[in-house]
C-alpha cells in the first residue's frame, strides 16, 4: 500500500518536473495572462475538462463560459499543448496578418482524415501554391457568371416556399440550398447529373458534416480508430463512396474534356477542373474530397447566414420594409443582374450587420510557428491561438449597443467609423476565405430576390434568446423560428 502511494507520488512528481521543465516558456506567459493560470494541469487532457463548466460542450459554449466568468485573454492547456484565447482587436490583427501564423492550429487536425489535403488544413508550404492555384475558380469574371446560377437557383427556391409550407428546420432548408449553389456554380457536374442526383450528393456532403461535427466533440478519441469502429466513421466512408459512384461519370466527362480542349481550359476554371488540374494522378476518390471540402466550406456558411439573415429580418419589420424598398426600387420585378448588386447597398448592410451578430464562423485557430510580439507580451513560438470572432462582433468598445441589430452601421456614410479589425466574419489576413465575394455575390442575390416575394415573420423577440453552439460553424440548440407568406401583388 504506502510501496504503490511512494510510487504514485514519485510519478506525479517526475511527470510535473518534466512538464515544467519542458514548458516553462510557456508557463511564464501563461502567469503575464493571468486568467486559466491557476487551473491544475492534468496529464493527458491538461485543462480541456473546463469545458464541463459550460453550458454544453462545444467551442462556443467554452468561449461564452470564458467571456462570462472569467473574461479574455485566457490560457488553456490542451494536452501538453498551450492555447491563448483573445478577443483583442489589435492582437487578432497580428495574428492573421503574420507571415508566420498561416498554419493552423492543431485542434483542426482531425479534419485532416477526412479531408486530408484541402486547403483548409494543409500545412504553409502546401497551402502557399494551392491557394494560388484555387483563386483561379473565385476570379471576378467568374462570380459575374455566377449571378444568374444563384439567381436561377434562387427562383427555384421561391416556387417551393411559396406552395410548400415554411420548413421546419430552417437551417437544413437553407443549407441544402446552399449546397447546391455550389455544385451548381462551382463545378460544372450539374449538366452530367440528375437534379435527384445532385441533391443526393448535397444531402451526403451535409450529412458527412454533421458527422464530421460529432467527432470534433469528442476529445480523446483518436480519429483513426474513429473512422475504423465507431457507426459514424464507417458512416462516413460509406457515404464518400457513394458520393463517389453518383459524380464518377461527370467527373469522366471533365477529364476527357480537359484532355481534348485546352481552350475550355484557358477561358473557364471551376473547382473541379481546377481539382483535376491541380494533380492530374489523383484518383477520383482524392479528387471527389477535395471538391466535397470546398462544397463543405461553402454550404453550412452560406446556408446559417441565410437563416440568420431571414430570422433577423422576421424580428424586424420595419427594417425588412427597408430591405423590401431598396429592392423594389433597384431591380422592381426584373431579373437581378450582377449590375444590380452595386446598388443593393442597404441589403448588402443588413447581411454584414447578420454576420456581426451571428458570425457564422465563431471560433478561428492558428498555430504560432515562431515568437510573436503582440505588443505588451510575447507569445512562444509552438503556442496556438483562438480568436472569437463571436465576442470581438459584440465588444461594446467598438459597436455601441452591441446586441441592437442595425444594418445602418454598414452603411457607406458611417463606415469610416468602424475599426476595420473588429469585423472579419471571413476571417482577414493571407489565410481568410478565398469564397468570400462569391458568398456575397449568393447571400445578397438570394435575400434579395426572397425579401421581394415574401413576408417574413418570426417569434424571436431577441438576440439574447438563441442558445449558441458551434463546432466549426455557429448553429443553435434548436432550429431558430422564421416564417414565409407570399407578398400580394
Ligand atoms: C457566409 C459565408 C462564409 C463565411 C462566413 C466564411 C468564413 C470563413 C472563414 C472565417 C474562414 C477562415 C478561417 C481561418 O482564418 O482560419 C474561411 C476559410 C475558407 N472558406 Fe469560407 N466562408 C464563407 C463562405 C465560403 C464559400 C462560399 C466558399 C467556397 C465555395 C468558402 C471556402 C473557404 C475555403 C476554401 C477556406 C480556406 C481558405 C484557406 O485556408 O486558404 N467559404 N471561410
Ligand atoms: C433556370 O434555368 C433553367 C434551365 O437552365 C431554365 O429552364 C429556367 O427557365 C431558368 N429559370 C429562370 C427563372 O430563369
Ligand atoms: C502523372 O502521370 C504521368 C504518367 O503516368 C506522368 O508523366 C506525370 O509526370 C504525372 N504527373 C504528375 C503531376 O505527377
Ligand atoms: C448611419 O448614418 C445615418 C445617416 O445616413 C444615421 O441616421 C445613422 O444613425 C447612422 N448609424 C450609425 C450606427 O452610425
């Protein structure tokens, strides 16, 4: 008995010596940060268990438990692993801007089984060339093309809400949309597949998601093992096969068509051309990942952004009246047309005033791959950083009334008043989203063309009111309310 006590107490001892001994740079600026410095260190999970503190566990839930209680900055231990949490503006603008914070932090590695060289996890020197090579499929020329896809789209959409009742689950409406967006704008697969068939790939893409979301949950399961036994991991695989099957033949098409005609491939780049180009050996399995990485990225996104966009506008009448006006006096009945866009300037507010309330992309985490001088201290190189995005929108320092939603902030008179580093909805710096105009270009052609044909109403009453959750992308704990009901003509 006192033989295995010593034996314990000699462990725990040895085990603590290392980790100073090992971390002592990263302790001592732990101390100069103050908060999370005197939650014990656990071997194995570190200081991961204060997410048991908050609501539930999710990033967000532990940003808002932070912000909370104990207030930013604040220092986490994942493992051996040390985090800094801020919301500073003047810190988050280093951070994304500098040349030696582009990788990302390790808690994303688990995207990299599934997604193992999308753009989005690959480290510096790997990202450097596909970044490049990707932008090709995000050009201006492109999304001018695009407009009439989403407008068309949009049409589409408007028929089913008018003689179908509003769905229940708004997000999914909206994301499923948003899906299709994608692979109706940004591949070129469209006119090789059955609507059905699209569709099918969509509600895989978002399904793989949803299952993607319960494994970044889950701390200590390594994601090998994840893929290999757990139902959601084989789930996974199976359905990336039969993502596979359904787009093998479009996926031909494009390669036999880049084969024979290399003026197709001079004038237009979508993303899967760009996919097969980019390594023309890969095989189809790599290929259709990459392209579903990028269907990924730009659906859930855009998909919440709609939904929060519609449920705000339905809590305020008399700014959706606004939105109805602008709209009717810039495009009327008419088709919207990419000139119309410039001119939707009090839409175009009211969508940024959306994603300052509710940035759909809360949480961003980069790695510090050398010291990095933030001014009053110096953050060590191998240290990670989080930024919450979420809490940088709703700092009262730099929006005034934060939780009150008032598109005229954005307006063009009153942006100068705005400090630049406390909006990034699409992140900033060399790294941020690479779709970030075509999301634009979507969300106003869509809100647009949906706030001249409905009505939108909701039960919310305020914006304390939505329980907020988020993995990778912000949700709520249930689906928010919002209802459509055709405008008489
Ligand atoms: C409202 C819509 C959207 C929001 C709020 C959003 C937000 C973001 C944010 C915050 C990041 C950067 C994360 C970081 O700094 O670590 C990001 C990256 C990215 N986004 Fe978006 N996004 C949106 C739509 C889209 C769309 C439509 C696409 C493409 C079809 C897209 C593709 C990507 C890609 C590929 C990256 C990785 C870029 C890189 O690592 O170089 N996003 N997005
Ligand atoms: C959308 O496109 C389809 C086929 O590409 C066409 O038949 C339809 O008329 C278009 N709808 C609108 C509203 O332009
Ligand atoms: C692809 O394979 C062909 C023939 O197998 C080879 O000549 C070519 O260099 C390879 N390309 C790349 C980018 O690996
Ligand atoms: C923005 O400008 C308008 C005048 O164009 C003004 O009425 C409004 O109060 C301003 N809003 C903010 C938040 O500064």
């Amino acid at each position: 008995m006192i033989i295995s006590l010593c034996l314990i107490g000699f462990c725990t001892c040895a085990f603590y010596l290392h980790f100073v001994y090992r971390n002592w740079q990263y302790l001592k600026f732990s101390w100069q940060v103050k908060n999370g410095f005197w939650y014990p260190i656990l071997p194995l999970i570190g200081t991961m268990y204060v997410s048991l503190f908050s609501e539930s566990i999710n990033i967000m839930s532990l940003m808002q438990w932070i912000d909370k209680i104990k207030g930013f900055p604040f220092s986490l231990w994942d493992a051996d692993k040390y985090i800094y949490i801020t919301k500073d503006t003047k810190e988050v603008k280093i951070f994304v801007n500098h040349p030696k914070c582009v990788n990302k932090a390790p808690f994303y590695d688990k995207l990299k089984f599934i997604f193992d060289d999308s753009i989005f996890v690959v480290p510096e020197e790997i990202w450097k060339k596909q970044r490049k090579h990707f932008g090709m499929g995000f050009k201006s020329s492109i999304l001018k093309n695009n407009v009439y896809v989403y407008y068309n789209h949009s049409c589409r959409m408007i028929e089913d809400l008018k003689y179908v009742e509003t769905p229940k689950d708004i997000f999914r409406y909206f994301d499923r949309y948003s899906v299709q967006s994608f692979f109706l704008g940004n591949t070129g697969i469209s006119k090789y597949l059955s609507s059905f068939e699209m569709e099918k790939v969509g509600d895989i893409i978002l399904e793989i998601q949803d299952l993607l979301n319960s494994l970044i949950i889950i701390p200590f399961i390594s994601p090998k093992l994840w893929l290999a036994i757990f139902p959601a991991g084989k789930k996974i695989k199976k359905l990336l096969e039969e993502s596979k099957e359904i787009t093998k033949y479009g996926i031909a098409q494009k390669k036999k068509m880049l084969r024979e005609n290399q003026e197709y491939r001079e004038n237009s780049k979508d993303i899967l051309e760009l996919c097969l180009i980019y390594n023309p050996n890969d095989s189809d399995d790599k290929i259709m990942r990459q392209v579903a990485f990028f269907a990924s990225a730009g659906s859930d996104t855009t998909g919440y952004a709609l939904t929060f966009t519609f449920v705000l506008l339905g809590m305020h009448q008399e700014i959706q009246e606004k939105v109805y006006k602008e709209v009717m006096e810039v495009v009327g009945d008419k088709d919207i047309t990419h000139q119309d866009l410039p001119n939707l300037k009090y839409t175009e507010a009211t969508i940024c005033e959306t994603l300052r309330l509710f940035p759909v992309v809360p949480v961003i985490g980069r790695s510090c791959d050398e010291d990095i001088d933030l001014g009053t201290k110096i953050i060590p190189k191998g240290s990670s950083c989080i930024f919450s995005i979420l809490h940088l929108h709703r700092d009262p320092q730099y929006w005034p009334d934060p939780l009150k939603f008032d598109p005229s902030r954005f307006l063009p008179e009153n942006q100068s008043k705005i400090n630049p580093s406390s909006f990034m909805p699409f992140s900033a710096g060399p790294r941020d989203c690479i779709g970030k105009a075509q999301a634009l270009v979507n969300l106003k052609v869509t809100i647009a063309n949906v706030a001249r044909h409905f009505k939108i109403t909701s039960n919310h009453r305020s914006i304390q009111e939505f329980s907020l959750q988020s993995c990778l992308t912000m949700k709520t704990r249930e689906s928010p309310h919002c209802c459509f009901s055709a405008r008489k003509k």
